[in-house]
C-alpha cells in the first residue's frame, strides 16, 4: 500500500510526507466517504487541523480525491478514479448517505445524466446525493 501512495504523490508531482501519507492511507482503507473530523480523529493528534486542511484541498487540486456535498453543508472527501487530474474531475456518480450509519458511498455505476440548461447558463459541476438504507444496514443481523 505503502508504494502505490507514494506513486500516486509523484504522479500529481507532491512531495511524499507523513501527513500525506497517512491521510491518504486513511482514504484507501475507508469504503465511504471522510470528513475533516474523521482524519483528525484517525491521526490521533499527530496533525493539527491547518495540516489536514491543507492537505486535503492539495488532493481535490491535484484530483486525488473530490468533495461530496451532504445535506447540512458540510464537505466530505473520497478518492478519485485514476482518470482525475488537476483541475478536471470526472468523478460524474451519485452518492449515497445511510441514514443508520451515516456512511456516504460514492455510487460509481450510477452515472450523473446530461442536464440541457438554458442558453447562457454554464454548468460546472453536478451533484446528486441520495438517502436511505445501505446495503449493510438493511440486511438482518446473521446469528452464529
């Protein structure tokens, strides 16, 4: 793992830094979404909070990971594909927050579809977010 995070941070030109690293393992371990809170709790003060800013929006700069909009205007991250470059996202899937567990999950085989806008309008980017159950929470608990 260790290697593929070092070569992510050369491919996008970064230096290859413990923040870096660490937070960056954290994203690769994860199967939803982080917010600023997570990785801070996760990097049990190791980071202040101006180092883990930072890094994170070297990420979405750089398209290592994008931001997910939530419904109380908060940002959470997740990894990009290996197609994301800096300053071009093609990150274009829905998200799914679980209302049990509050895991966001990007849903990358549910695409984004096209939007006609009106003359004079230019898009920038689309977000569509659901709610529900995840898969997890919804399948009954198995007894040993």
């Amino acid at each position: 793992m260790k290697s593929e995070i070092n070569e992510i941070l050369k491919r996008n030109e970064l230096s290859v830094t413990a923040s870096r690293t660490a937070i960056l393992e954290m994203f690769q371990k994860s199967s939803g979404a982080l917010a600023h809170a997570d990785i801070e709790k996760q990097s049990s003060d190791k980071f202040d909070r101006v180092t883990i800013y930072r890094t994170l929006q070297t990420f979405v700069e750089k398209g290592i990971i994008h931001n997910i909009p939530t419904t109380d205007n908060s940002i959470l991250y997740a990894l990009c594909k290996d197609d994301c470059t800096q300053g071009h996202h093609h990150d274009n899937h829905a998200h799914f927050i679980c209302d049990e567990c509050d895991v966001t999950y990007c849903l990358e085989h549910v695409a984004i579809p096209e939007v006609s806008l009106p003359e004079g309008f230019n898009k920038i980017r689309s977000d569509i977010v659901l709610s529900g159950i995840c898969k997890n929470c919804s399948q009954p608990l198995k007894k040993p």
